[in-house]
C-alpha cells in the first residue's frame, strides 16, 4: 500500500495505526469509542452494503434509506452523517480551524446540523473503471478503494466560511460541504436520497473512454474495441 498527501508519501507499513492513516489525537478515547460507536456501527452497515450492491448502484438515481438501513432508518441513517461529521470535525481541528457550534451539537446528539451539507453522489469515471475492472476479471473491481477526497476551503473578506470534505467508496462518494451561517436539511428529511452522476455528460464520457483506450493500448491490453454509451 502506498499514500502520497501533502504530509506524507511512501509506503505504510499498517492500515490500522500510525500518524500516516489517522487524525492526530484531537478526541478522547471516550468519545472515539464508545460515543461515537453508532456512528461507527451505522458507517459499516453503509461499507457493507455499498460493496454487495456495487455492480447495481451505478445505475440507481436515488438510494432508498430503508433499503440500507431497515426500520431503523432515521436514527441510523442520522448517525451516518455523524460519521462524516465526525472526520469533518477531526479535519477542520488538524489543520487548526474551528469545529462549528452546530456540527458539535450535532455529534451531541443534536436532531440537526443546519450549516453543513451531507449528500451522496455516483462518480461517472469511477464506475466506468470498475466495470472495466470486472471485466479484466478482478474479484472486488473498484469496491475496495476507499480513501478521502482533496478539500477545498472557502473564504469571505479573509474569514474562513467554508470547507468541503469528501470521501469515497469506490465510485460512491459522500460530501460534508460546511457553509458559515447556511440552513441545510439533514439528508433524513425524506426517506430517499439522490445520487446524482458526477462527471457523467456525454463529452466527460468520451474524453474518459478515449483516455482509458490509449492507456490500455500503450500496455498492449487492448482489444480495439470502444464500450457503448
């Protein structure tokens, strides 16, 4: 395994421990495990069922919280978003910015987080590569790459009013976009959530389909056939 970020690159001896795959230590073992284990428990039902429906989900428009979660939707489906929160909030203390009010609240137990934006979306190209990965006979395709996307912050006047984390799971990806002052809905609000196509127009798709060919022509793995649309 191997990381390149903009405080380390090179191998990892662990996936498990160490400064190179965690948040340095910025919250207390009591709150790292056992308060926020629901938010843990409630992220590995989300990892789970990414991974047995990755062949289906990229051709899903909206995700039923239901389907994911049970009966218990609401609730779980809250404390998923707690989840992302909670790196969020570990992310904004790394780097020394301030966790908002509501985002604490929130991870308190709070029923809403207004200023921050938790959405999901199917990445085009992502999905692309896996089904091309499948093809080529790998077992897990694209579903085992999980990582953290690049964040972008945002100022206003020279006061820092915005950060936008990422995450994905293969070719799934969740966004914790924080807005100074923004009233945002929690994604319960409705018991279905979109999953909007990221890089999907018909010109993103030539442009990727045509790279993809050159490369798998230039290691001699191409069969000279393009994919349909």
């Amino acid at each position: 395994m191997f990381k390149k970020s903009t405080r380390y690159e090179g191998e990892l001896r662990s996936l498990k421990k160490g400064s190179e795959v965690r948040w340095p230590v910025n919250l207390c073992a009591s709150c790292n495990n056992a308060r926020s284990q629901p938010f843990d428990r409630a992220h590995d039902r989300f990892e789970d069922f990414v991974v047995a429906n990755v062949d289906e989900m990229m051709r899903w428009c909206r995700l039923r919280w239901q389907d994911l979660f049970g009966a218990r939707w609401e609730q779980e489906a809250a404390d998923l978003a707690r989840y992302f929160g909670k790196q969020l909030g570990c992310l904004l203390d790394s780097y020394d910015l301030s966790v908002p009010v509501d985002l604490i609240e929130f991870l308190d137990g709070a029923p809403e987080c207004p200023s921050v934006k938790f959405s999901l979306a199917r990445n085009w190209r992502a999905g692309y590569q896996h089904t091309v990965m499948r093809d080529e006979g790998s077992a897990d395709g694209l579903s085992s790459f999980v990582g953290i996307l690049p964040s972008m912050t945002y100022e206003t006047d020279g006061r820092f009013t915005g950060l936008d984390y990422g995450y994905h799971l293969g070719y799934v990806w969740v966004a914790a976009a924080w807005r100074e002052g923004a009233v945002f809905p929690l994604w319960t609000y409705q018991p279905e959530i979109d999953l909007p196509l990221i890089n999907g127009s018909l010109r993103d798709r030539l442009a990727w389909r045509r790279m993809v060919s050159l490369h798998r022509r230039m290691i001699g793995e191409d069969g000279g056939a393009e994919a349909g649309l």
